[in-house]
C-alpha cells in the first residue's frame, strides 16, 4: 500500500507544476521509509518560511526546506511533514539553471531522508531540519 501524501499550498504558486507530485512522493516514501503511512508537503513563500525557521531553528532568516519529524498515530506512522518555500526554490533553480520541478524535487528528497533518517535514528524527536 502507498503511503498517503498530503500537498498543501501549491495553488499559490503557479510557476509550479505540481501536477504528478504527489504520485512521485508516494514512490520516494515508499522507496525510503516504507514503514511509514503518511507524510505532508506544505509549499510556503519567504516570510511563512523565515518564521518558521526563527520558531524553530532560531535562525531569522528564510530557508528553502524545513522537516518536522511525525511518529505513531491512530492512523498509522506519520513520516512527517515538509515545508518548501517556493520563491527560494525558484532562486536555487535559476542560479543552477534548473527547472522549478526539478529544484523541488530536490528539496522533497532532501526532506523525506532527513525525516527517514530521523525516523530510524530517533523516533522522538520533535524539532525541525532543514
């Protein structure tokens, strides 16, 4: 069974094509930390993402991926949740010359090991990565 991906914001940004995401996602999950049922993706802009960062990394600056760890629910285990800022992704991804897809992409794969690393190392944590 596919783990259960949830987007959320991707209507903000229209340069992103998010169509095929979450199917992509599902694959990435399964593939790296198949124990796990669910996971969240949150594209956000700068500000969303600086807060964030200052909340809970205690650096007030933007960032372009932020990984919040999840653990066990009714539901099953929640890998967690992932947050991209979109405009930070677009400025990696010009300076690389790179499609916005692609840049995004990497920063999901570079959530999703973060969070399945955690996962296997240190169930409890509950502070971000980035």
């Amino acid at each position: 069974m596919s783990p259960e991906v949830v987007l959320s914001g991707a209507g903000r940004f229209p340069r992103l094509p998010a169509k095929g995401l979450a199917p992509w996602m599902e694959k990435l999950v399964a593939d790296l930390a198949p124990e796990c049922d669910s996971v969240g993706v949150r594209f956000a802009g700068d500000r969303t993402m600086q807060r964030l960062n200052r909340d809970f990394r205690g650096k007030d600056k933007t960032t372009d991926v932020l990984s919040f760890p999840g653990g066990e629910s009714p539901e099953g285990r929640h890998l967690g949740d992932i947050v991209v800022s979109i405009p930070t992704a677009e400025r990696q991804a010009a300076a690389r010359g790179a499609a916005l897809l692609d840049e995004v992409k990497l920063l999901l794969l570079h959530g999703v090991l973060h969070l399945s690393l955690i996962h296997i190392s240190e169930p409890t944590r509950r502070t971000p990565i980035s």
